[in-house]
C-alpha cells in the first residue's frame, strides 16, 4: 500500500524584498525607471545570495506594482520558481485570477531582467499578461554560461501572435552587468 | 512610497489524493501501469473538478512513486501549476534538490497523462529528470480546444539531444478518454 507524506510547498518572498520595495515611489511611471527597479532586485537578490541574478515584476499601465519576483531555484530547491513565474504566481494570487487579463479587462506587463528562458516562455503564454519588457539578452546570460533552453528560433513574433507586445533591449548593459557580478561572486550556473 | 502586502503561496495537493494513491501497492514495476495510475488520478481530478484533466507523477527507476502532481489552474488561481510543473515542485521539495538527477546520480521519470505543453516542455529540461513518459498525444487535447503553446516542433529530439529519453502513447486512448469526460462535464477550457 502505497502510503506517502507529501510535502507542501510554502513560497514566500524574503523579508528583504519588502524593505527593498519601500524605497520606491508608489508608482513608477516611466518603462526604464521600472526595467532599473527589476534589475536593481536582481543586484540585491545576488548579493543576498546563493541565488539566481535575475528579476522581474509585473506592473500595471500606469506603473503600480503589482508583484515582484526573484530567481529562487536554489533557495527553496525548486527549478521551476525562476523570476518570472514566482512573480505570475505571486500577481495571479493577489488578483485572485490565474489569467492577469482578467478576460481583457486588464493591461499588464511583465518586465524581466533578462529574456524568457523556454519555460518562462511558455508561461508568458498562459500568464494574460499583455507586455513583456526585458533587460539583458539571452546571449548575455549564455556568454556566462547559462542555459536558455529550446526556445522557438521566432519567439518575439509568436508572443505577438498572441497578442503580446514585446520591448527588448531596456537598459540591457546595466541587466547584463548583474550576470558577470553573479560569476564574480562565485555564484553557481545550473 | 511602495508598500506592499505581498501574498505567500501555500500549495499542497488536496487531501482526496492521499486516499486515491492509499489504493495502490507500495511500487508500481510496469510502465503501463504507471500510466493507469496517473490517468485515474487525472479522472478524479475531473470529477473532484473544477480543475483541468490533467495528472502527473514523478516514479524512481523501481516504480516508487516520488510525487503526483495534478492540474491546479483553476483552484489555485495559478496559470503555472499545470500537473508537470506540481510532480517536479513536489520531488524537488521531497528530496531536497533542484535538481531531479541529483547530479547524475538519480535516474528518475516523469510520467504525464498528455503530451507537455511549451513551458512545461521547458520545465522539464530543468528538472534533471531522465525519462519522460506520455499518454495522450497533444492533438487529442487539442480537438478538445485546449492550446499547446508555441512548442519547438521537433521537441522530442530537443530533449534526447539532453540526454532526456522519451517515450510516447502509452495507454493514449485511455488518457485521451479524460479530456472527453472533461469537456462533457462541462470543463473551462482555458
């Protein structure tokens, strides 16, 4: 008989995170002041290490926030938990809503400091979010050593299939520099 | 200012699966019957509904069941929490490792009631498992007016060539049957 304890998952965002949000106005309007406060997350999420160097946030049209998220694949030993989908996962909670369009109703963006890795990718497709915005390239993260997947050679064109706009390359040498800080810090490529 | 009531997720599967998996033997040796099991916990799922008819498990070389996972969109307002994604998240907490192969030391599969879709086909190039196992082909939930995603069409070989072995339509007609009783129960397809 097949009898099994089965773990629970409890995935929260470090305290750290909040004093960090604090520092920032209510809203932020303009797309590279929010692409600045993804990375600079990134940045604080490196130095708290061991962790990934990636962020990203999902904000509203008018620049609220809705939620962040952080790379925490090794933190809470999950390779699923990259930035994006703890921050989908954490905005689809505090909307009460797995599809962040809310049937069309809303506009979100997401913004990623580093381009969609294929699951992220994936994701994004099933998230409702409208805008996807991101920082560094993907050949910043490979030239360091990570790996971005089997992402479909024309992803951009098939998010705008889908009705998603796609901004590349915000603030993408201020993105970048938080990968090579990774490495400098000994950080760990998976 | 920004501050923020940030959520925290609490994810655990719902009590009925323990009582489902008290029901079968402390090691399943068969691939087939692996599958069974995994369809009939996507079939209860349906019936326990609203949720997606999807199932999952992760198995070890012998048959011991690592995790399940089910398709928890709906009830968990988490458009990531596909079946796939709930197996991995699950064995990765239970063994205390991100990584599925436990640096090459673990040679574990995923059994999945429907062929991935295109994050979890990214998801599972991350989980460090070495086997993935099928039951429906992708069209049959497709007939039904589910949505893939936007896949690398030759995604088997892009997990063969990550040493990712692959096997397919395993107990398909039984699987495919799940998405019929879903759809006939009146199930959101999203």
């Amino acid at each position: 008989m097949m009898i099994m304890n089965l773990p629970e998952l409890h995935i929260g965002l470090p305290g750290w995170v909040h004093t960090f949000l604090s520092g920032y106005p209510d809203r932020i309007p303009d797309m590279e002041a929010r692409m600045k406060m993804v990375i600079a997350l990134s940045l604080e999420n490196v130095r708290r290490g061991p962790v990934g160097p990636f962020g990203a946030a999902v904000f509203d049209e008018e620049g609220h926030l809705v939620a962040p998220g952080i790379n925490m694949v090794i933190s809470e030993n999950n390779s699923s938990l990259h930035a994006e989908i703890v921050a989908f996962m954490l905005a689809q909670k505090k909307l009460g809503d797995y599809d962040l369009s809310g049937g069309g109703q809303r506009r979100l963006a997401l913004y990623a400091s580093t381009e969609p890795c294929a699951m992220c990718f994936g994701a994004i497709c099933w998230s409702g979010i409208k805008t996807l915005v991101c920082g560094a390239k993907s050949e910043d993260a490979e030239s360091i050593g990570f790996d971005e997947g089997p992402r479909p050679v024309n992803w951009v064109s098939e998010l705008n299939d889908r009705g998603i706009e796609v901004v590349l390359e915000v603030c993408r040498e201020e993105a970048a520099d938080v990968h090579r800080r990774y490495l400098e810090a000994g950080g760990v490529i998976y």
